[in-house]
C-alpha cells in the first residue's frame, strides 16, 4: 500500500472512530484523541500539590446554568470518583477541563502555571491530559498491537505515523501497557474482535502509551461483565499514583472498590464531598438521590 493510501486508510478510520488527528495548526470537528503532531509543554509544575484546579467556574447554554459556580481540585496521583443525579453537570465539566466548552467565567489551571482556558481542545490533548468517554473508540480493523502503535507520542504526522517502527525503549513500553491493560495474550487480535471491556482497556492503553498525567474516564464500566468490572477496578488501583484519574460514574460497588474520595455533583456545583460512606450519609445527597 502507498503512502498516500495508507494515510487516507488512517484518516477514515479515525473519523469512523470519532477522533482526529492533530497536524500542526488545523482542527477539524469530533473528539480529541492527541494523535499526531503534539505541543511541547514540559513537566507540570505540582509545587503547590494539585494537578487540577478549578474554582467559581460557571456556564450557561441557553439560559439553562449547566455549572454553576463550581470549585474543585485534584492532588497528583489521586484517584477522584465523580458521582451525581443526571444532569449534574459531570459531562460539562470534562468537557470544560478538556477545552470543549469554553466557560462564561471562573479559573481552570493543569498545575500551577497551565491556564487550560488559553488553550485549544487540540492542544490541551498534548499537554498531558487524556479523555476517554464511555463508548469505546478504537480502530476496529486494526490488531491491538497496531492500536497501541498508533497511538504513541510522537513528532511525526499521519503518514509517518503510520510508517513508524518502534525502537527498544519504545517496545518495552508497548509491552508493559499491554500487561498493564490486561491485553497481552491479545496483542494480534483485531481490536473489532475483542469484548466491550476489551475495547476500553484497549482505548486506555491508548491514552497512556502517551503518557498523560491526568486521565478523565466517564462511566469506563458501563456494560462491562462483572469480571470485567472487577479487572477495570485492579487496573485503575494500578494507575493510580502513577497518573491523577478523574472517574465519572453511576455504579456504586466499583466506586467503593476504588474510591478514596468522592466528590457529588448536583445542579452544576459541588454538593458533598468525603469517603462514600460520608456522602451517602449525607441528607442532602439523600434527597437528591431518593427525593426525600
């Protein structure tokens, strides 16, 4: 196969996909994966021991506040479960961290010197934050090795992308996200053939193949197995540290299995935070859940 064809195949396939790639200063319509070129940022700077920060942000569309006034932070390495009735604004703001949605006020920081609302959606891709949203987006003609080779953080356009080889380092990578993803004795299958919660442990393997410091995972169990689930959990317990994950999500035994703080969102706006034990004792959470 050409070049040429080979960078078109590659093209198609992200757009059937839902992601695109990012070549230098054009952006087109769809979800950002940060496949591609990517922007130089350095090391996030965690001096003052938050990763993410977010206060008094608000958005309104259409006159309805979807976040109102909203304040939050995330610590390095921390693993934050979001929960809330639907509606609550959990889907807004990943979209608002992630440069989706752009606020009508308020203050979004990655670190302490990352203003993310400065940023594009393109760019906020390749400076360390990952997205993956509940249904699975990955190259379903390809094997699973190639997935993972695809999406490796690199300098290099579409078409060299595709023409890449990987070197030692970058081989020893490959193999340790698929042990870590739980995909090794699956690397020559065709990603369209694996399980639903295959695909989403293939897509997080795709993420962190470029190694972001924070991960946003919206409803990651949803239609899962419960095997599936339980697995979900060991890997996300094995990330944790390793990368900040931020994990949206309506299933109460998998938060508890992972959770160590957890933050409810109601009406766009923090309501409680604590261990789950604590919020689910909270009155208020109780009346926004039970209606009582």
């Amino acid at each position: 196969m050409t070049p040429d064809l080979m960078e078109a195949g590659a093209e198609r396939a992200a757009r059937a996909s839902g992601i695109h790639y990012v070549t230098g200063s054009t952006e087109s319509g769809g979800r950002e994966a940060g496949f591609g070129r990517i922007a130089t940022p350095g090391e996030v700077d965690i001096t003052h021991g938050r990763i993410l920060y977010l206060e008094d942000v608000s958005v309104s569309f259409d006159g309805f506040k979807a976040i109102n006034k909203l304040s939050l932070d995330i610590a390095p390495g921390e693993l934050r479960c979001i929960i809330g009735p639907n509606g609550a604004g959990k889907t807004t703001m990943m979209d608002i961290i992630t440069g989706k949605t752009r606020p009508d006020s308020g203050t979004v920081f990655f670190g302490s010197t990352i203003d993310l609302l400065r940023h594009r959606e393109a760019d906020i891709a390749q400076l360390g934050i990952g997205r993956k949203f509940q249904k699975p987006t990955v190259f379903e003609h390809l094997t699973v090795f190639e997935n993972l080779e695809l999406a490796l953080k690199t300098n290099k356009g579409v078409r060299a992308s595709m023409l890449f080889r990987l070197d030692s380092a970058q081989s020893d990578r490959l193999a340790e996200v698929l042990e870590t993803i739980h995909l090794a004795d699956s690397v020559s299958r065709l990603a369209g053939n694996l399980s639903h919660g295959q695909k989403q442990w293939l897509e997080i393997g795709m993420l962190l193949m470029q190694d972001p410091k924070l991960l946003l995972l919206d409803e990651p169990v949803a239609g899962m197995t419960d095997e599936e689930t339980a697995r979900t959990a060991e890997l996300f317990l094995t990330l944790k540290g390793k990368h900040s994950l931020m994990v949206v999500e309506h299933d109460m035994s998998f938060i508890r299995t992972i959770s160590e703080i957890v933050t409810v969102l109601c009406d766009g706006s923090v309501l409680a935070q604590g261990t789950l034990d604590e919020v689910q004792a909270d009155e208020r959470v109780i009346e926004v859940y039970l209606g009582r």
